[in-house]
C-alpha cells in the first residue's frame, strides 16, 4: 500500500492521545475548587448591621486579623462542623488582635439565630440581605472562610469548612507579621 | 463663574447619567452571560435562586449608575474570576474549546477529500478483450439464431 495509507492507519489510533490526556486533565482537577482572583489584593470594605444591632465593618477593624467566615443554617454538615473550631479560634485569639466576623449567606432570621445559640457563638455576627458583601467577596457556596491581614488584604481563602489546626494555620503567621 | 459653570455641567451630566433608565434587555443581556453561582450551569437570567435575584439587582444597580456592560461583567470577573462566565474568554488554554471544534471538522474535510480523489483515480477494472472478428460475429449470429424459437 502507499505511504500514505500507512499514515492514515497510524494516525487514527493516535487522534485518540491528545483526547486522553485532555480527559485525564480534567478529570484530576475539580471543578469545585475556584481560583479566588481576590487573594492577595485588598479585602473589600463592607459595613453590615449584626444580629445583635451593633454596627460590624471591616474598615473599623483596621490593624487586627479578621477572620470572615461566610455561612448558613441551612448548610449542612459543613457549617455545623466548623462551627465550634469557629468559636475556639475566637476565644484563643481574641484578646491577640484577632477578630472572627460571622457573615450569614441566604438565610431566614430565625433559623440563623438558632444555629447562633446552638453553638453559642459570641463573634459578631451579621446577615447580608442584600448579598452584596457575598457578592463582593467572590462566594458562591457555605462555608467560605477568608482570612484578612493587618493591612487589610486578603491573604487566604478556604472553600469548605475550617478545623482547628487550618486557623491556626493561618492566623498564626498572620500575626506574626506585625502592623 | 465659569468654574462654577463647569461644575455645573458635571453635576448635571453625572445626575442624568445615574437617572438613566436602565433597559431590562441590557439587564438580562448581561445576566445571561454570567454563571449563577449557587446553581449548576445555570446562567443568572435563567435562574430562580435567591442568589441570582441579588446579583441581577448588583446588575441593574451598575448599568442605572452608568457603567457599560462590559464594565459590569468585569465587575464580576474581579471577584470571581473567569469562572462567573458562562463562555469561556478566547485567550490562553481556553482557546482549545474554540480551536479544536473547527480544526477537527477541517481536518475530517480534508481526510474524506484525500480518500474521494484517491478512490475516484483507481484504474477501471477489467480492460475490454479483443473485439471480435467476422468469424466470431458469424457465430454469434448464429447461435443467438438457434436459440430463438
């Protein structure tokens, strides 16, 4: 046969390579875990009115860690395991210059309040209503957990829930940067 | 005075700028082309979630305060990234969904001509035997004779 066909006879089968490895590609990453452009540049200011009335805005917090946890009562199990990590994180650092701020993503009053109570967190805590602040900070699922630096950028964001060790993790070297 | 002038129409051409009725095609047009991002391949005009009413309101907010389109999708893509798009921008690795669809279709052409001109140019089969001579015309003639009745 001429040598042409011979190609053709090598070629087909070898098509199939490239498709494969694009497969393989895509099947190992997940289509889940979003790059978060807003890492690294400067947190957006938001200002929202918390559960208890107080007043909680980031700009105010200026100088401190702020740990911004995004969350729902309706988010289970991921929020109700992280919930207590939460707390613990907040009752070790506060008095370091660490500030945990709950923000309430999609959610009814009621049951948000209960799940506050439930895990007796003492944190300021805010819903967004208007799903601005959410919207501002690239969210698109519960539990989002961004944790800001002393000059106010953004220096990491976890998608899923957060443990004891992971804040740890990241509020330690924060901290240790100084103002 | 004329400072005050300036001032004046600067005033008035922001104030007419933010007054401006936003259309609710250009809303939808945008939203269309923006993910939902609590759905699953849900475009934001499409969806019925809580999360999309809100960010067809961001949309609508910006354009009312006089940004383009373009400058809302950006808006979107900051915090996002390209992900909030629902088609994928024509740069970079990207550029495979957009390249490969035609390459392919180009070379499948190109591979049916190839085969075409290859088949169509083989020789025709079975060269035409000698033709026959009085001898053998007789004989036909004949034979064909006999055989009708």
């Amino acid at each position: 046969m001429s040598g042409c066909s011979r190609i053709l006879r090598w070629a087909i089968p070898l098509a199939v390579v490239p498709v494969l490895v694009l497969l393989a590609y895509g099947f190992r990453t997940d289509p889940r875990e979003i790059p978060s452009p807003l890492v690294g540049k400067p947190a957006s200011r938001f200002a929202l009115t918390a559960f208890d009335g107080n007043r909680v805005a980031l700009e105010s917090l200026r100088g401190q860690v702020v740990v911004v946890n995004f969350w729902a009562s309706w988010c289970y199990p991921a929020c109700y395991e992280e919930a207590p990590s939460l707390e613990r994180a907040w009752q070790t650092y506060k008095d370091r210059g660490v500030v945990v701020v709950g923000v309430n993503f999609q959610d009814k009053d009621e049951p948000a309040k209960r799940f506050l109570t439930q895990f007796g967190h003492t944190f300021p805590n805010a819903p967004d209503p208007s799903g601005r602040v959410s919207v501002d900070y690239g969210v698109y699922g519960v539990p989002e957990t961004y944790f800001i630096d002393r000059k106010g950028r953004a220096r990491f964001k976890r998608v899923g829930p957060v443990s004891d060790e992971l804040l740890k993790q990241q509020i330690e070297p924060l901290l240790a940067e100084g103002a | 005075m004329s400072r005050f002038a300036v001032l004046a129409v600067v005033v008035l051409a922001a104030g007419a700028r933010a007054a401006a009725p936003v259309s609710e095609e250009t809303v939808h047009e945008v939203a269309a082309q923006l993910r939902c991002v609590v759905c699953q391949s849900l475009s934001v005009a499409d969806s019925p979630s809580e999360t999309a009413h809100q960010m067809q309101a961001i949309i609508r907010e910006r354009l009312a305060a006089g940004e383009s389109p373009e400058q809302v999708k950006a808006y979107f893509v900051e915090r996002y990234g390209t992900w909030i798009l629902l088609s994928p921008p024509r740069q970079g690795f990207n550029l495979v969904v957009w390249v490969v669809p035609f390459a392919g279709l180009g070379a499948g052409l190109v591979l049916v001509l190839v085969l075409v001109r290859r088949w169509s140019r083989r020789p025709a089969p079975a060269a035409e035997g000698p033709r026959p001579d009085a001898a053998m015309r007789e004989r036909i003639l004949r034979e064909t004779a006999e055989r009708e009745p």
